[in-house]
C-alpha cells in the first residue's frame, strides 16, 4: 500500500480499526507501515496473541508456516 503516499499512515490505521471490527482469526501484517494497522487493531481490542508483525514478505512467510 505504498502507493498511499501522504495518507498511508492515516490509511493503514483505519485498516487496523477495521480489522479488529472484523472476524478473522489471525492478522499477519508485513512491512513498515503495516504495522500501524496491527498497532490500530491492538487498540481496538484485537486478541494480541493473534496479531503478528512481520519486517517482510520473508518472515510473514515463516510466521504463516509456524502456525
């Protein structure tokens, strides 16, 4: 969602405040910016121990394949 540019954080947060609205079991979100989407959907009440943070594509990979 680079693409965004100067409302991509704005953006992203609003994403993390949908996601929590929202039923899914885990969010996986990978790069700088995703991070404010899981950090937004932490705050509203998104079960922590279901969001994960990933530097990459790489490491979002690997956190797929260990669950």
């Amino acid at each position: 969602m680079l693409e965004l540019g100067a409302q991509a954080e704005d953006l992203h947060r609003q994403m993390g405040s949908l996601l929590a609205e929202l039923t899914f079991d885990f969010i996986i979100a990978a790069g700088p910016l995703s991070r404010l989407a899981a950090e937004e959907a932490l705050k509203n009440g998104f079960n922590s121990s279901r969001v994960h943070w990933a530097q990459n594509s790489v490491e979002a990979g690997r956190i797929c394949r260990s669950m």
